[in-house]
C-alpha cells in the first residue's frame, strides 16, 4: 500500500508540473498513432522548435500510415530535409512505402 501512495503523489508532482511548465505540441492535439510515431522519430536529436514546422507539413502530406505508404523515398526526403540524420526515416518509412 506505501508504495502505490508513493506512486499516486509521484504522478501528480508530475502532472503539476506539467500544469505549470508544459509546452503545447501540436502532436499532442491529435495523439493517433501516426502522429505520435512522427513525432518521436523527428524529436530523435533534433530540438523541437526546429522540427515544429516539418511535423505540421509532414502530417498535411500523409496525415496517416496509409498516405505515407504511398509516398516516394524522393518526397519523404524531401519533407524530411532539414531534419538530418536521413536514416531515421528511411528505415522507419520503408516498411509502409510502396515502390
């Protein structure tokens, strides 16, 4: 019983501390799968005011799995420029993408 008190006011500290310091992620607005993979793969050693702006283009282009999977590697590229770290998306996208 001590410890799941220890767990309930651990997650409150955080979710105050959230309240109170958390930053709005348009990712967050729409957490579906898609969104969410996106999003981690772009934040992988990239500052998110510098992504922000590639995630918003990235889901107006291929708003789910289903549109990526149509995609080029030539248009995922494309979008991905910026970004660095190339690999991080080509062996995340092969999968879905027809070629």
């Amino acid at each position: 019983m001590h410890d799941e008190k220890r767990i309930q006011q651990l997650r409150e500290l955080i979710w105050d501390h959230y309240a109170q310091y958390g930053r709005e992620m348009p990712w967050r607005d729409n957490p579906s799968p898609h969104n969410v993979v996106a999003s981690e793969v772009m934040l992988q050693q990239t500052q998110v005011d510098r992504m922000r702006p590639k995630f918003q283009s990235w889901v107006q282009a291929w708003p789910d799995f289903e549109a990526l999977s149509r995609a080029t590697t030539e248009e995922v590229l494309r979008a991905w420029q910026g970004l660095g770290y190339n690999h991080r998306v080509l062996c995340g996208s092969s999968s879905l993408r027809r070629e």
